[in-house]
C-alpha cells in the first residue's frame, strides 16, 4: 500500500492526470481522501505535503523548492516534474532600491527571508503575513517583500520590482527516507512508472 | 485619514456591507485596496488583520476571536459584529473518546493549542497544519485536531465527535491602541457611527 500526499490547488490536476497514466484507479474519492488499490493519497495544501512525509504518514509527496526550502525538511527528491518556473525573488516600490540600514521585509516565507538576510549580512525585521504581500509596502507595513513570482505581474500591477532573486522554484517529487528503506521494491517500482509517464509526456509535447 | 483593515473572504461582504451603510464611498477599487475620501481599507487575510494593527498601519480592523488568541496580540475590542457563532473545539474520532498519555493533536492553532494542553495539564504532540485538518486522524498523522467548527458538518462527515470546547468564536471590531490616543475623535466617530449601523440591521432583522 502506498501513501501519497497530493498538493490542493495549483499543481493539483497535473499531479492527478500522471498519476491516472501510470494505471491508478481510485475508487473513492472525497475532497480529502482518494483511495484505490494498494494507493491512497491524501489532498492536502502544499505547505503541509512534508509535514505528513516527515510524519511517516505518506511515502510520497509533491512539493514546490519554496515549501522545501521554508520548512527545511530532508526528504529524498529524485526529480522533477515539468511545471512553470517560478521564483523567489526579493522586490521593492519601483525606482526605490534596497534601503540602507534596517529592512522591513513582509514575506509568507520568514525561514527563507532569515537566511536570505542573515547570507547578505543585512539587518532585518521579518514581517510574517499569510497573503497579499505585495499590499505591504503600499499599505507602509513594510520596505520590501520577499514572495513568488512567475510572470511578474502581479508585481507590475503594484508599482513593484525585483531587486533580486533569491532561488528557482520547480516542483520535486519527495521521497520519506524511511519508506525509500522499508517499502524500497513498491516505492522505486512507482516512481519509474512516474519518471516513464512524465517523459513520454514531455516527448509529446516537443513533438506536438 | 482613516485606515482600515479588512478581512478577506467570509466576512468581506458583512463587513463592507456595514461600510458603506455608514456613508462610506470607494473612488478607487482593487484586489487589496479601496480608497475614499478620508478612508483606505487593507483588504488582507483574516489572519494577518492583527499585523496591519499592531505595527501601526491601520486603526481599526475586524477579527475573529480564534485569530486574537492565536496571535495574543492587545487591541482594544469595543464591540462585536454579529454573524454566526462558530466554535472552537477538541475533536477526535467517534467513540474513542481522549487517549491516555501523550497525544498527538493537528491543528491550524498551535497556540491556541499548546494553551489549552496546558491548562489541562496534558503531554501533547502539536502538528501544526495549514489546512484540512479533519484529515490528520483519518490518514493516522494525529490522535486528536483542534479545530473551528460552526455546524459540525465537517466533522460528523469525517467520523469524527466533538470532545471539549475551548472557545466561542465572534467577529470582534477592533482597534489599534495608539490610534485610540492619537485620533481619537476620528476613530470613536466612526466607531459610534458603525455600531449605529449595526444596531439598526439587527433591528431590521429581528422586526423580519
């Protein structure tokens, strides 16, 4: 039986319609909960995908390198799958720079901002918000945001700009090591059905 | 100047419902900012309402009391909004009551949390989580959650039982401090004038 943590939302469908081409058949499905044979996965919200590896409740997950990165968690990660890159990046009021001496910085990722500050040597104080970041430095809460980005867009439409880029965002799939360990034979046996779905899917696409 | 914050999501339309009941008029309108004369709303995650206070960028904002506790934060509270009671509760899975010994208890309110083991004198695991709480015990990631819950639906559809109340839930108005002092005739004008508002919706209602 295998126990996979599925991120809701975003990378959702892409994760379920490879897990679908790999043979998987689920015969019952809730909101939470997706269950078939010798499968389960657990929908959760990204943020939570290690907690439930770390846990030893899944063997498997799919998580972004911002989540990795923020809740610092060894987990195995034998490789990617194709999404849109995004990135984290630092980013200011346009034409404004990086301020001298203490930064007020509001950010969803505080972890990641910590270690961005503490790698440039820079004063800071971290202000952790849930959403809307790119309100902080309109609404004067803070100098600079650190947050992700894609497009860019929605950092144009706020009169932001990069200032800096902090680290590329892919979408890994995890591994628990104690399941890597324990269940090796069904873990590896999935993960290739994964990897072959996964290219014959990019091949289709670069031929398409 | 007036500076509000305002919670995203289900109490945005009340809220702003409320507003524009007083006399409020929106020149300007986005996502995360609706401007008038002599008020700007923040228009933020319920969660971060208490941050826009607290570090002095907004005067007034509107706060569930699960997000007051979590955040310990002191803000003045003059009075409530009224909308539907939700609680915050114990839960676990039907029948098998609280386990002896350590607990493991998943929940999107670790402070909350750990206050309440405290103050029962338990030994407990908190597994912080982002959302969709009700899975933990399911998927075997927690004994017990602590969670809102307004009409039990959630839980029931999930096996699981309510096992203690730890809190009522009401939508507070409430006030940076500083602001109190420093604008005072400003804040208690539009405070009287809200409450008014409110006072004659509930009214309304209850003549139905």
């Amino acid at each position: 039986m295998l126990k996979l943590a599925i991120p809701k939302g975003r990378l959702e469908e892409k994760v379920m319609t490879y897990l679908k081409k790999t043979g998987v058949i689920f015969e019952r499905e809730s909101s939470i909960l997706r269950e078939g044979k010798d499968i389960v996965c657990f929908m959760v919200r990204p943020f939570d995908v290690p907690t439930y590896l770390v846990h030893g409740v899944a063997d498997i997950g799919f998580c972004g390198t911002d989540v990795l990165l923020e809740k610092e968690t060894s987990l195995i990660q034998p490789f990617f799958i194709p999404t849109n890159i995004s990135r984290m990046v630092l980013a200011g009021p346009k034409g404004r720079g990086i301020p001298e001496g203490e930064k007020r910085i509001a950010t969803k990722f505080p972890n990641v901002t910590q270690r961005y500050c503490e790698s440039k040597g820079w004063h800071c104080r971290i202000i952790p918000l849930k959403g809307s970041v790119e309100l902080a430095p309109i609404a004067g809460l803070s100098d600079l945001i650190v947050d992700i980005t894609e497009t860019g867009r929605t950092l144009k439409e706020n009169n932001l700009e990069i200032l800096d880029e902090i680290f590329v965002i892919r979408t890994h799939v995890v591994v628990n090591p104690v399941s890597y360990r324990t269940k090796r034979e069904e873990v590896v046996s999935f993960l290739e059905k994964l990897q072959e779905v996964i290219e014959h899917d990019s091949n289709e696409q670069s031929r398409g």
